[in-house]
C-alpha cells in the first residue's frame, strides 16, 4: 500500500486563507453530527450556515485563522458563500470519507469479501491502533490523516516480522489487518451511499 499526501483543502477570503485537514479528529466530528455524514452534505449543499462553520472548524489547521475566517464572512450574500464555502466543505467531507489510497498488498478478493462496518466503528479503531498498536500520542492519533494511520500500521506490521519473524498474521492484531483496513476504507463502510454522487457534486462547486 502507498499512502499519499493529504489534499490541500484551503478556503480563502480577502486576506484570510484556511487550510481543512482531513484527519482523524475532523473525521469523527463530522460523523458524530446530527444525520451524519449524508444530513451534512445536505446541509451544506443548503448553505446551512451553522453546518458550514461546524466542518470548518472541524478541519480547520489554525483554529485562530479559522475564527479570523467565519468572522469576515458575516456579511456575505448567499451567492457569494456558495462560492467561497461550498466546495472545500464538500472536498473535506469526501476526503475523509474516500481518503486517496492506493493499496498494491490487498487482493481483490479482500476488498470484495471484506465486511463493511460503522463509521464511528472504523474511526474508533483506527485511533485505537495508533495510541495502541503504534505507540502514539493521542494528539498525534487525532491530528493524522487515515491513510496515515494505515501506512504507518502496516510499516509497523512489517517491522515486527522482520524483527520476530513469522506469518503476516502474527504481528497484526486479532480484530481486523491493515490490508483489510484499508480496503474497507477505500470502498466505504456504507456500500448505498452515493460516492459518485458525491464527486459530482463536489465538482459542481470547484
């Protein structure tokens, strides 16, 4: 599996310039709201004010710059924020929801037989491996990207038998591999929703 920079989402207005990070933390945020991930893609396509400050600040690098941001756009006219808010909302939520993966370990048969399971169920054990599994800090957990944590589960995975020896299977974990992690990250956790859909709409406001 390779693992690829996360895309740059920024948002900007006048003099002020918001990077949005797809990590870990923003992921669950944005989850855990009301409806989750297919009532906030509405609310956004709304222009569901609140909504649209609820996924800045979820993604947003600076929180500071982020408050700077929100502030100034008090006064815009819809139109205006549709053009400046809209897309790197929805390019946020896809990003955490399709995070750019490209796995050359996991057989087509992985991805196919692996059993979809719960946003929250998937987030929850993504940062369960990197406090757990990889050692780190859970301000580190929270602030990286998934593929992140996959790449660095499966470098780690990798060290371990190349330390201990043995199968693949004896340095991973009892619940679910990296390989299967990133298979079911790629293909979604809800084989119903509409990812393409979503791309498509998210290009609407590019």
């Amino acid at each position: 599996m390779s693992v690829r920079p996360a895309p740059e989402i920024t948002l900007t207005h006048g003099n002020h310039v918001v990077r949005l990070v797809p990590t870990l933390r923003a992921a669950t945020i944005l989850e855990q709201s009301d409806g989750g991930f297919p009532a906030v893609l509405r609310r956004i396509e709304d222009l569901h004010t609140d909504t649209l400050r609820a996924v800045v600040m979820a993604g947003a690098s600076s929180r500071t710059a982020a408050d700077a941001f929100l502030t100034a756009l008090g006064d815009l006219p819809l139109s205006k924020l549709r053009t400046v808010a809209t897309g790197p909302c929805l390019a946020l939520i896809a990003a955490v929801m399709a995070p750019d993966i490209a796995s050359a370990t996991t057989a087509p048969t992985t991805r196919a037989t692996s059993a979809p399971v719960a946003w929250a169920d998937l987030y929850s054990e993504l940062f369960g491996i990197g406090t757990g599994w990889l050692g780190w800090t859970a301000a580190d957990t929270w602030n990286a990207t998934l593929p992140e944590i996959i790449a660095a589960f499966e470098a780690h995975g990798k060290k371990l038998r190349a330390i201990h020896g043995g199968e693949d299977d004896d340095a991973q974990p009892a619940t679910m591999s990296a390989e299967q992690h990133a298979a079911i990250v790629a293909q979604g956790s809800d084989p119903a929703f509409d990812r393409a859909g979503l791309q498509a709409m998210k290009a609407n406001y590019a």
